[in-house]
C-alpha cells in the first residue's frame, strides 16, 4: 500500500484519496464511519479507525510507505496528531495539512 490518508471523509483527505487514485497509486482510506465513505475505486482500500481512539490506529497504518495527515480543527488536535505520529513510527514520509 502506497499511502494512507486519515480522515478520508473529509473535504481534503476525500480530495487527495480520489487525486492519489486517479493517479494510480495505492490508497488505505482511513474513515471513523465507512457507511459515509461513497468513492469507489480498485486501488482504494477503506479501514475503519479513529484519531480519538489511539489503540484503532496501528492496523491502519501497518504497511503504508506514507501517510496523508487532515485533523478537523478543534481542541482536540494536537491530542489526535500526537496519536497518528505514534503510530505512524515505521512511516517514510508524512504530509500534513492544518494550521494552529
């Protein structure tokens, strides 16, 4: 698998999951609800796992060369990147998108 992009659902992480698979690349879609999740593509794997919840986090990132990091800006943020960096150790690059 090529890359991860956390909150798959959201405007950014749902944008660059479709640009990463129109492009051919490999893509584990990281959703807190998969029901919500609609693109459907070959190279599009879908996981269920939760920023808030830390222990969701490994299998999620097991095996992705990178990861696209999209956190909703709320109090929360820093508590749920911190998780995604832990778990993120055997990661060769890492994107993130946000502002504090």
């Amino acid at each position: 698998m090529n890359a991860l992009v956390t909150t798959a659902n959201g405007m950014f992480g749902n944008a660059v999951v479709r640009a990463l698979a129109d492009r051919g690349a490999g893509v584990r879609a990281m959703v807190r609800d998969r029901s919500k999740f609609t693109f459907s593509h070959p190279l599009v794997e879908v996981v269920t796992a939760d920023l808030d919840d830390p222990r969701t986090l490994p299998a999620a990132f097991r095996g992705v060369e990178g990861v696209f990091l999209a956190s909703p800006m709320d109090p929360r943020l820093a508590d749920r990147e911190c998780a995604a960096l832990g778990a993120a150790r055997e990661v060769e690059d890492l994107v993130r998108i946000g502002a504090y």
